[in-house]
C-alpha cells in the first residue's frame, strides 16, 4: 500500500487520465506491432508465390534440357549411322578397285564416270544426296539454336537458384521470427504459471494443487490437484478456490506484463472462507505496494487498515446510494 495520505479527487481524476493515456499508447504500440507482423507476413506470402513460379520455370527447364539431351543422342547416332555407310562404301569401292573417296566434292560424278549409270539414275541420286545435304545443314542450324537456347536456359536456371535462395532464406528468417515470438508467448506463459501458483500458495494453506497450467492454445486455466495425474479445470473447483486463483493469475499477469500503474478489484474475497481472508488480505498488502494504486470494492471490509482512501456507500430510506469518508 502507498503511505497514509489525502488524495483529492483531481489527482485521482488526473492520475487516472495519466494511466489511461499510457495505456493508450500501450494500445497502439500493439497494433502498430500486429501491423508489421501482417507485413511480413505478407511478404512471406509474396515470396511464396514467387518460389511456386520458380519451380515451374526451372521444371520447365528441366524439360528444355531433356529434350537437347535426346537430339544430342539423336545426333550422336545419325554420326554413327553416317560413318558406317563411308565405311561401307568404302570397302564397296576397295572390292571394285576404285581408288575413291567419299567425301570428295566431285565424288557422285568421278564416280559416274567410271562405273556405268544412266542420266535419270544419276539425277535422281545427285537430287536425294542433295536433299540428305539440306536436311544436314537444316540440322546442324537447328543445332546451333538449341545450344543458344540451352545457354539462355542455362542462364535463367542459374538466376532462379539465386532467387529461390534469397527466398529460402527470407522463408527461414520469417519463420524464426514467428518460432521466436511463439517461444517467448509460450515462456510468458510458464512464468504466469509459476507466479500465480506461488501467490495461490501465499494466499492459503490448503496447499491442494501442485500446478497451475495455461493452455496455450485457448487460455483456458487447468489445475493439478495433489496426488492426481489428471488436470481439472479451474471452474470445476469451489467458488472460494476460483477467487483465489483469478486472484493469484491477475497478480502474475500484472508482474510479468510490468505493469505497475493500476488495479482495480471488485469483490476480492467472494466464496473464501474466513480462515483464508486474513492471508488474502496479507497478498493484497503486498501486491498494492508494488502498484501506483489499487482501489477494492468489498462488503468485508478488507484491507481497510492499510487504506489511504475509505469510500463508504450507503443506500438511504430513499433508495439512493450515498457515498461518505
């Protein structure tokens, strides 16, 4: 408790207005912190979107490169088919005694002037070897532009690794920061656990729960009664344990919050039997020294020794609440 003196209604009423103001800034500096964690979220997103772009381009590129790898191949064997038909007409014209090489330019007609062949067949050989000739140079062209589109391809491989890196990275970034804030929520959790059981204790001696827990996902409040493996929640418990337990959970959450400015109490001994008020009472003392102030309505008089201010309020014959010092 403060030290005995007189507070006039307008320092209260500023006091008040002083705590208000700094809640509401405590308010705003939440939702500008809720605010930049949707924007990386966001981007999270965005950066998601972009590494489903690069699977499908690099697959993509995987089906470029398959499809060259196959005319390399195809390639590969036209050359083996090619250099077997030389080696065989060559060994043709060994057998013939023609001395002769195939891949002489004039070979079709030095050919022709030593072996017998009539005008037509020799046209219509000049005009296949030409067309064989075209369809090689058609080859080779298309060659040549697939190997400048596998370096393209090449290119744009390398840069999305880069990309997907740079988003694998902004991935993990994100998520530690998430596994970070969820750490933290959850070690809050715990000191709230373990604080409010030692306020629990402090504030009666029918020690009957070995644990106060918090589920993290629905904040619902479980206890562990000695001797049982099983947790109970918090409202299955008497009334005079459920205020208790608020009680010990609101001074936890106030210390681990650091808040020190108010508290505000309404009821605090309902359901609690008289052998634990004067211990209650005792927590209360303690706890309001480390506030600003603490303002607590009752009907039994609690506390009211160690009170600075003592508002009486009274129902007149006339039905009308009066309030005196």
């Amino acid at each position: 408790m403060a030290r005995r003196q007189t507070i006039s209604p307008s320092r209260l009423k500023t006091q008040l207005q002083a705590d208000r103001s700094n809640l509401t800034k405590l308010q705003t500096q939440m939702k500008r912190a809720k605010e930049t964690y949707d924007e990386a979220s966001s981007d999270v997103s965005d950066l998601d979107d972009k590494r489903r772009e690069a699977r499908d381009e690099a697959k993509a590129l995987k089906q470029t490169a398959e499809g060259i790898a196959n005319y390399e191949i195809e390639k590969n064997q036209i050359a083996k088919n090619l250099e077997a038909k030389l080696i065989e007409i060559r060994s043709i014209l060994k057998v013939l005694n023609l001395q002769l090489d195939p891949q002489e330019p004039m070979f079709e007609r030095t050919l022709a002037s030593q072996i017998p062949i009539s005008p037509a067949h020799l046209e219509k050989a000049q005009a296949d070897l030409k067309n064989k000739a075209q369809l090689l140079k058609d080859k080779r062209a298309n060659e040549k532009e697939i190997t400048e589109k596998k370096a393209q391809d090449e290119t744009k491989l390398r840069k999305l690794r880069v990309r997907l890196q740079k988003a694998s990275l902004a991935r993990q970034v994100s998520e530690g920061f998430d596994q970070a804030i969820e750490e933290r929520r959850r070690n809050q959790l715990k000191n709230i656990e373990l604080r409010a059981l030692q306020y629990y204790k402090s504030m009666t001696d029918q020690h009957t729960y070995s644990a106060i827990s918090i589920d993290p996902e629905t904040y619902r409040v479980y206890l562990s009664p000695k001797g049982l493996t099983d947790r109970i929640p918090a409202t299955r418990t008497g009334g005079g344990h459920q205020t208790l337990i608020s009680l010990a959970l609101r001074l936890a959450l106030l210390h681990e919050l650091d808040f020190r400015s108010l508290l505000i109490l309404d009821e605090p001994t309902y359901g609690v039997d008289d052998q634990n008020l004067p211990q209650l009472a005792s927590q209360l003392v303690q706890a309001s020294k480390q506030l600003s102030q603490t303002i607590i309505v009752t009907h039994q008089g609690i506390c009211e020794e160690d009170a600075t201010n003592i508002l009486n309020v009274r129902v007149g014959q006339d039905g009308i609440s009066q309030i005196a010092r």
